[in-house]
C-alpha cells in the first residue's frame, strides 16, 4: 500500500510540474462492472454468484506529443495497478513504456467494457498472461499494424515479491482494409518467447490455467500443473471482419512449454469464433492505432453474439492432462449510452479433466453485468 501511495503521488507531482511547464490536458476516467450469474457447476442444485468484477479509476494526460495513461483497480477485493504507461506519439507509430498487455491476443487488448462477452473466451485466458513491465513500438497505416516488444515477466504489481527473472519479447502484425459503410477485413497474427527462469534455486515450476467463461466460480475450469519449466514460444492466428450490422472475430492459439532434464515439451492449443449482430445500430468502432474492434458505433445499440471456444490442455506425449473444455454462449447486449450498458448471456459447457481419474462435467451458466464506463 506505501508504494502504490508513493506511486500516485509521484504521478501527481509530474502532472504539476508538466502543467507549469505548458499546457497540460488532463482527463480523469472511471468504470465499474457489476456481475450476477446462476449455474448447476459444482453443486447439486443450482447456485448463485454475484459480485463487484471491476472497479478502477485513473486519468489520461497529454502534453504534445507525450501522453500518459494510468489506471488503479479494485477487483475481486484486490487493489491493484492496472495500465501504467507512458507513451510517446511518432507520425505513424507509438512507443508505449510501462505496465500493460503485450501485444498478443486482440481480444485481451480489448477493453473489458467494449467486450462482447463477460470476459474473454477460455483459450484467450489460457494462452495469454497479465500485464507486463516492459516496452512496445507499435507502427500503423492505412493497411498495416505492426507491433514489437521486449518486457519482463512480471507486472508492476509482482516486483519483488515472487518475482520471476526472465524475460518476454512479442510481436503482431496485422493486415487490414476498409471499405466505405463500415466495412472492414482484418488478417494477423503473433508470436511471443519467453526465456528459462534464470537465478532460480531449484528447476521452475508452474502452472497453466483458464477461468473459462466466468471468474466467479471458486477454482479454474483448466489447469496444468508443469514441473521444470524452460523457454516457451506461444503464437496465435487472427480474423476480424465487420459490415454495417454484422461483425465476425476469431483466433487461433498454440503454446508449446519447453522442459529441463530431458523432460518432454507440453505443447496446448486452442482457439474461439464469435459473431455480432446488430438489432438497433449502425457500425463497430476499430482503433487503427492498436488493431482492435470496439463497441458499436451508434451510442444506443442492440446486440445479438454468440460464441464457440475449444481449449485442450492435455498433452499426452509429455503426461500433463490440465483438461479439455468446449462451450457454446449466446447473449443480447444493450447499450444504452455512452456510459452505461447491460449484457446478459447463456453459455452450455463441456468440461473434461484428465488427472489420476477422469471426469466430465456439463454444466449451464447464465450471466448478467451492469457496467458503467465514464
């Protein structure tokens, strides 16, 4: 708590020395997601969960050509630094410096509130990390995004405390084009490396794991315990097309995690579909600077989605079993404003685990958020 104190005052006093220098445009944010769902998993009858998802405030200041953005967040009762990034603003390019998501996986670049699901599917969580300290050049034209990094493996919120000593570089390259009326055809893809833990006592050890469609439930749906971990190259494939009321996104992921002593590499892999369909409204906003979709366009909307995700986790060529999951979701999202929305959905899933004895469990979720977004 004494350094996060320390971190906001000293953000403040660069702001107030910026200010005096010229002019300094300031603008403070804030969201909140409020979230309620009903499932059978895990129980006999059928249980409910409800709480405060996200909470966060922050601010955006720009002077000239620099820019900072800052974001504190209280979710799942944890207080905790969320994008902390000082970037400065080429022609066609920025070079991003601090604590956020490298750029891998579209959808967890996205912001939670422009999402059309409650969270992002289980193989975006299972193949993707937190945010990372480090450094990003992205570069954008008409027809291109391309992105390079180089970050710790660690977040700013980790520093010090089971901190691990390695080190990550990913990159993204994206080919788009867009048309007049909305129309928009967008082709990626990415890949990342991290290298062997280094300075560590004893062979690293870890896990892989996935929420699946909701963080409320107590343990994750997936999970592989990997034992004398080593380098790791992860990469994905990527589409997105939008048209005037219809919008399509997918990706496709593969991680394979090398191993000491001789061990076999656990290799994973899995990926997601998932469509819009606009009842009310025109249009899907589209960053062209990061190279991700957005909400849609017209203030007040209506939203039809639905989605399909497969992630396996069990590699039987290396005997880590982290389980198998497919599940099917559909939802309407209303967007009232700007500032406020809700999203309700339904998903049916299959889980399979594969441990020292195998199990299956098939279990409906259906889900609410109330979300505000300023």
């Amino acid at each position: 708590m004494r350094r996060l104190f320390a971190l906001i005052c000293f953000l403040s006093g660069a702001c107030a020395v910026l200010h005096a220098q010229d002019q300094l445009e300031v603008k403070f944010r804030s969201r909140a997601l409020l979230d309620v769902a009903v499932s059978g998993y895990g129980k006999e009858d059928v249980q409910g969960y409800y709480r405060l998802e996200d909470f966060r405030v922050g601010f955006k200041a720009v002077y000239g050509d620099f820019e900072m953005k800052t974001d504190i967040g209280l979710g799942g009762g944890k207080l905790a630094i969320k994008d902390m990034l000082l970037n400065y603003h080429f022609a066609h390019g920025v070079l991003a410096l601090g604590n956020g998501y490298e750029p891998f996986s579209m959808d967890m670049l996205i912001s939670t509130a422009d999402m059309r699901f409650h969270q992002s599917a289980a193989s975006v969580l299972a193949f993707t990390d937190s945010r990372k300290l480090g450094a990003t050049y992205h570069f954008y034209s008409d027809n291109w995004y391309l992105a390079t990094g180089i970050y710790t493996h660690n977040d700013i919120n980790k520093i010090g405390e089971g901190q691990k000593n390695a080190f990550v570089s990913t990159s993204r390259a994206v080919w788009r084009k867009r048309e007049a009326g909305h129309w928009l055809i967008h082709l990626g893809g990415a890949f990342s490396f991290r290298s062997k833990e280094a300075h560590a006592s004893e062979p690293p050890s870890g896990s892989r794991s996935s929420a699946g469609i909701t963080s409320m439930f107590p343990a994750s749906l997936l999970e592989a315990e990997v034992y004398d971990m080593g380098t790791e190259v992860k990469g994905l494939a990527e589409l997105l097309c939008t048209a005037p009321r219809f919008m399509l996104q997918a990706e496709y992921f593969f991680d394979r995690m090398n191993r000491t002593g001789g061990r076999q590499a656990y290799r994973s892999h899995g990926g997601y579909v998932q469509g819009g369909f606009l009842l009310k409204g025109k249009g899907f906003a589209y960053d062209s600077m990061y190279g991700i979709p957005g909400r849609p366009l017209t203030p007040r909307a209506i939203e039809l989605v639905a989605r399909f995700n497969y992630t396996d986790m069990n590699d039987w060529r290396s005997g880590i079993t982290g389980g198998e999951e497919k599940d099917l979701s559909v939802g309407v999202n209303f967007y009232l404003n700007n500032y406020f929305g809700v999203k309700v959905n339904g998903s049916y899933v299959w889980v399979g685990r594969h441990c020292n004895a195998f199990y299956q469990k098939n279990f409906f979720l259906a889900q609410a958020r109330l979300q505000y977004i300023f």
